[in-house]
C-alpha cells in the first residue's frame, strides 16, 4: 500500500491516493483559472471565487499531508479541526459565565474522544466505547454536571446547546479520524484512500450545488433557512456527485458491490446537504451569516465543514455495515 517509515506510513505510492491527489490537483488548477476568468466575463457574480480557491489550496496542503503523513499526524489536525468548530459553536451559543464549568466539559470531549481514537491501536474494544461515550455519557455528565451546581435556569437549553456542539463538533468530525485505523487488509485503497474520498466527495458535493446554483440556480429550495439555495443546485450538485461516487467508488472502495455503490452514492450527497442546511439553520436563529472569518471566502471551520458533519458519520455506518469486519 505504501513506503514504511517506522511508524508512519507514506501513501504517496498507493494508486488509488496518487490518482486521487492527482484530479485534485486538476480541478484546483481549473478552480484557479475559473476565478481567474469568470469574474472578468460576469463581474460581481464570482467575486468570492478567488478568496475560495486560495483557500482551497491552503486546505488541500494541510489535509493532503497529514493524510500522507499517518494516521496519528490525521487524528492530530482533527482533532485541532474539532477544537475550532467547537469555539466556532460555542462562541456564538448562547451560553452564560456561569455556565464556563460545563463549557470546559465540552472542550474536554475533545481529548476524549480523539484519545479513543488512539486507544484504538491498543485495545479492541474502544470502538464499542467510541460510539456511546458523547452520544450517551457526554449528555449524562453535561445534565448531572448542570444540575450539581445548581444552574436551573435556563438548564434545558444550555444541556442541549452544550451536547449538541459536542455531538456535531467532536464526535461526528472524529469519525473521519476514526476511518484511519481500518485495517489495510480490509481496505485495498488503505485506510488513507477510504478518508480521501470521504472528504473529497463532500466537498466536490458542496462544489458542485454551488456551481450548479451559480450557473443556473432560480427556485428557492430553503428560504427562509438558505435564500441562496436552489433546486437546481441541490438536484445538479446531487447528481454530479451521486455520479461519481458510482464511478469512482469501486476505485477507492472495490469491496462494494454496485448497489452498495448506488447506495452510498445516493446517500452521502443528501446527507450533505441536509448537514449544510442544518448548520444553516443555526446561523439564522443566532444571527450570523458565518460562524467565524477563520477561512477566507468560506467562513469558518464549521462552515467548511457542516456537510462533513453529517456525512462522517453516515459513510462510515454504511462501509462498518457493508464491508468493514473490524468495526
């Protein structure tokens, strides 16, 4: 699958990863050109397409190599990845300084969590434990925790607000990290490929709605939660990307049958796209237009990555389900 170099794997020479880091590089370049040309042709319709595409570049750099880098330098970024989704969040919550004990429980998650995911290299059963530990023990310490020190008021939305930023900050995003510690054996693409592709496809998920929207979007899908998102968009970006998970799925993921693969395929865009609306949804009712200016052209860490909050967790369930015997 790849170079050894003591406990680091390099991917560089799996084929699966090199062809996939090689369309990137494609479709950045064509990005690139695209923000180069469009705003020229149609001005002020693409004006955010430079900062974007600039920023695009960063993130590939930064993911791509942690990826060739090995499963922990992986886990590491994500969880970094985690802790800036969750400041995102909690920063626009609104949560009191009364309430910075349970706030403090929140960001522990994160050591937590990712130390599950390094736990995993040593004991067979921290995935069982993975799985339930924020879902079920997360929300029980942030209720009991709430409740000890006294904080009635206002108890219910701030357990909510506080284990719902832990659920989509921390643990969903770290089923990204998780997916590193497949086996090779049960992945002939390596663990390596199987997260490439779960990141790619949501982001060329994302990628897609917006340039089918751009080019030919007019009927509003979500009002009120999205103006800017339409049918077209929706539709155009679902088919795209439904299209070439089928396509390219076999090559990252040859264990799955082809209606596995029209599963996922059809699956994995819609998840996205509800992921993106939801967070959507939360930026209305506390009235932002982005969690934070972190990322130029795109926003924040959770606007990048809303759809990826969704779709983590949902890739990974459907491959443990379909092919994947060690989860």
């Amino acid at each position: 699958m790849g170079i050894t170099l003591g406990d680091t794997s390099i991917y560089i020479v799996n084929p699966a990863l090199t062809f996939g880091f090689a369309a990137v590089l494609v479709l950045l370049v064509l990005g690139t050109i695209a923000a180069f040309v469009l705003p020229a042709l149609q001005p002020g319709k693409w004006a955010d397409l430079g900062p974007r595409m600039r920023s695009w570049w960063a993130i590939v750099l930064l993911v791509g190599g942690a990826l060739v880098a090995g499963w922990q330098a992986f886990a590491v970024l994500f969880a970094l990845v985690s802790f800036l989704a969750l400041k995102e969040f909690l920063t626009l919550a609104p949560t009191r300084k009364e309430d910075r004990l349970i706030v403090l429980l929140a960001y522990l998650s994160v050591l937590v969590n990712y130390g599950l995911i390094f736990a995993d290299s040593l004991f067979d059963d921290s995935y069982q434990i993975y799985l339930v530990f924020i879902p079920v023990y997360g929300f029980l310490i942030a209720a009991a925790m709430m409740a000890w020190i006294g904080r009635t008021d206002g108890y219910l939305p701030t357990v909510g607000i506080i284990h719902w930023a832990m659920v989509i900050c921390v643990y969903n995003l770290g089923y990204v990290a998780l997916l590193m510690r497949v086996p090779d054996d049960e992945a002939p693409s390596g663990a390596a490929g199987l997260v490439f592709f779960l990141i790619f496809i949501t982001q060329l998920n994302d990628v897609a709605q917006y340039c089918w929207g751009k080019a030919f979007g007019k009927t509003k899908i979500t009002p009120k939660v999205s103006p800017n998102k339409t049918w077209e968009g929706a539709i155009g970006g679902w088919a795209t990307t439904a299209a070439v998970f089928y396509f390219l799925g076999p090559y990252f993921l040859p264990h799955l049958t082809p209606a596995q693969a029209i599963i996922m395929g059809v699956v994995i865009p819609i998840a996205g796209f509800f992921g993106d609306i939801t967070m959507s949804a939360i930026k209305r009712d506390l009235g932002v237009k982005d969690t934070s200016h972190l990322i130029p052209g795109h926003g924040g860490v959770l606007d990048r990555l809303d759809s990826l909050t969704f779709t983590a967790p949902i890739y990974f369930h459907l491959l443990a389900y379909f092919v994947i015997e060690r989860f």
